[in-house]
C-alpha cells in the first residue's frame, strides 16, 4: 500500500467513525478523498503567491439561495448545517457530530 493510499484509508476510517458506521463502506473512501483533495489543495495555494485566494463563487440553489437572504439576524453556521440535515443528502449522517458540537451537547 502506498503512503497516500495508506492516508486515505486513514482518512475513510475517521469519516466513517463519524456517522457512528459498524463498518467502512465506499461512500466513507469517497468523502476522505474528497476532504484530502482540498487539504492538498490548500497547501499548495499556501506555497503558490500566483494562486488567487478568491474563486469565483457558484451559483446557488433555490434552497441555499433562500437561506442566504431569508432571515433579519446574520446567517449563521448552525442554520447552514440545519439546512444539510433538513435535506437528507446521502452525507446528512456525517453531520450528527458537527450538530452536536454547534449546540453544545
């Protein structure tokens, strides 16, 4: 096993702890792959200066887009977690750890 094979599978094992699995599945493989993209990504903008900082931001959908300018108070991370476990995505189980951390339990 390759030492980036080896981090990913560490990383799979992490995630799937997360949502409390009895054991690891594809979609645990998939979410480490993806969190260890972005880790590597933003180590290399750390080491480019050319890389720009600011994304061009994407388009919102009719649900997020709501969230964003609904509401008098400042928009808050809590409401943007709220708002994945509302939608039940196939990833909504990873998010019982951060709900409980947001809400202090």
């Amino acid at each position: 096993m390759t030492a980036d094979a080896r981090d990913l599978m560490v990383m799979a094992q992490e995630a799937a702890r997360l949502r409390d699995a009895e054991q690891l599945e594809v979609r645990d493989v998939a979410l480490a792959a993806l969190i260890l993209h972005f880790l590597r990504s933003a180590e290399e903008v750390e080491d480019s200066a050319a890389a720009s900082l600011s994304p061009e931001m994407l388009p919102m959908s009719d649900e997020v887009q709501e969230i964003m300018t609904s509401g008098e108070d400042a928009l808050r991370n809590s409401d943007l977690v709220e708002l994945a476990r509302r939608e039940e995505s196939e990833l909504s189980e990873y998010l019982g750890p951060v709900w409980r951390a947001i809400r202090g339990h």
